[in-house]
C-alpha cells in the first residue's frame, strides 16, 4: 500500500454512522450511491471546527455528517460555490468538493476514500 500525497494534507479522523444516521440516509431519494457507514472527513487536516464527510446527496442538496469528539449530526448543505463552472449533476473536476462555507482551502475534485475507509 503507498501514501498519495493528497492523504497527508487531508484530516485523519473517522467516523462509523450509528443506526438512526442510516436510517435516515436510507429514507432519502436513493439518486446516490449506497450510503457507507464508515466515512472520513474532508476537511484539510489541521480545519478548525467540527469534521464533516459527504453523507448523501439528494438533488441538489448535499448532506454532510459533522462530528467533533462528543457528538455528530447530519446537516444539509449546497456545494461549494468555489467553481470555474457551473454547478451540474456531473461536476466538475475543478469544482470544490466540499460544502458551501466549509472551513479551510477547497478541495478540487470527488473524493473516492470514503469507500476505503
């Protein structure tokens, strides 16, 4: 297994969904992939605030899984409106990743290591 560069500049932190954050994930339109219970944050490492991962995206509204040491929640957010494009169901790989007004630099591009966590 090799480290891609990308991995050190991205938080570490984890999260495994508990039963009634699936359950709600699975209750939404199913226009996604299959909701994982094992995310990791998104967040460039050393963010300030709460972690978030991408839980499910439901038309255009995105819902993110924000946890901090003691509690999580699931929060519905837009995409980030750092983009040299319009926003499309296809996005863009220079469209940010991320959520609008997420903490931190954007994160051009979809992120695949929440399957591999």
């Amino acid at each position: 297994m090799s480290i891609v560069s990308d991995d050190l500049r991205v938080c570490p932190a984890r999260i495994t969904l508990d039963a009634a954050q699936l359950a709600f994930f699975n209750e939404l339109p199913a226009d996604a992939p299959s909701v994982q219970s094992a995310l990791r944050c998104e967040l460039e490492q050393g963010h300030e605030g709460s972690h978030a991962a991408l839980g499910h995206q439901a038309g255009t509204t995105t819902w993110w899984v924000q946890w901090t040491l003691s509690a999580s929640e699931i929060n519905p957010y837009t995409w980030c409106s750092a983009t040299s494009t319009p926003h499309t169901a296809a996005r863009d790989e220079q469209d940010c990743a991320l959520f609008d007004g997420h903490p931190g630099t954007c994160s051009p591009g979809w992120r695949t290591w929440n399957a591999e966590v």
